[in-house]
C-alpha cells in the first residue's frame, strides 16, 4: 500500500467519522463541538486536495477520482 492509499482511506474514514458527529452533535443542540468539528472538516480539504492530484498524476481508476472530488466539493460547500 502506497503512502497516496493510506492517505485516501484515512482522510476518507476522518471525514466521515466527522460527518457523522457532526450530525449528531447538531441533533443534540452541542453547536459549540459542532463549529470545532467544522473547521477540522474544512481543514481536511488539503490533505484531499493533496490526495486527488497524486491520484490524477497516477492515473487511478475514475471512481477514487470521484470520490476525492465529491469530498472536496462538499468541503468547499461547507466553507461557504
């Protein structure tokens, strides 16, 4: 397994552990944890960034392309 892999599943299992307290957090009125747990999503957007070009220049299959691009576009969407 590539360093390029290990960061896919990790950044990949981070934002959605993530994703999901954040719900939970917002289902429970704790918004205070739900605005800290929002800037450590947004701040995943560079190591998903970083992930996508290393995968673009290896020329991975198209559906991890997707992947990373629909994390990142719903990290930029979540920064607006």
């Amino acid at each position: 397994m590539s360093s390029t892999d290990l960061m896919f599943v990790l950044t990949g299992t981070l934002f959605h552990l993530l994703i999901a307290g954040i719900y939970t957090c917002s289902k429970l009125e704790r918004l205070d944890l739900v605005r800290k747990l929002g800037i450590v999503v947004i701040a995943l957007a560079i190591p998903v960034a970083f992930t996508l070009v290393s995968c673009l220049l290896a020329g991975e299959p198209l559906r991890i392309l997707l992947y990373l691009a629909a994390i990142l576009v719903y990290i930029l969407l979540e920064l607006v």
